[in-house]
C-alpha cells in the first residue's frame, strides 16, 4: 500500500483498490491524459478523484501521473488499434492525439 499526498489530503491507495474501485465507473470521454484500467481507458483526473475520493479542483494531472506511477499501473499489454492514436508519457500513461480521417 503506497501513501500519498495531495492538496494537504493524506491517502493510501493500491493497484488492486484502484482496479477494483474502477469497475463500476463508467468512463468519461478522454480528452488528453489517461490510463488503462482493467481494459477500459479513463481520463486520469477521473481516475484518481474515483478513487482516492478527491475532487478534481484538488490536484493537477501531475499530481494524478505521480500516485499512479508510484502504484505501477501497468499498460496495456501488446498493440491494440483501438490505442494507435496515442502517446507514450510515463508507464501506463498516455497522451491522447486527435483523430483525423
């Protein structure tokens, strides 16, 4: 269990708690930053405010990069098409580009 930070907020939070917490959250369209969880891409401020209870005027998307890193969600595994739009940050974080057809 890894201890955070955030806006004064101390927390702890897993990578099985985050999975699990996910489950039932319907994801929000990604506009820039996300992650993967359980095979479904979340916005990453989403994420983190579902999961550590905090309300997204509290911290920044470094601050969400920084709690998911340190818990290692992984990326997806192998190419997918559905993520041939996107761009590498940091482990399991990407940077979403537009589409143009």
């Amino acid at each position: 269990m890894a201890q955070f930070t955030i806006g004064g907020v101390q927390f702890e939070l897993t990578r099985e708690e985050v999975q699990a917490k996910l489950r039932s959250v319907t994801p929000e369209p990604v506009r820039e930053l996300f992650i993967d969880v359980n095979g479904t891409r979340y916005p990453i401020k989403q994420a983190l405010s579902e999961t550590a209870g905090l309300q997204r005027g509290m911290f920044t998307s470094h601050d969400a990069i920084r709690v998911f890193r340190k818990l290692s969600i992984p990326e997806p595994a192998g190419p997918c098409r559905k993520w041939r739009h996107r761009v590498y940050v940091r482990p399991g974080i990407y940077l979403q580009e537009s589409q143009r057809d």
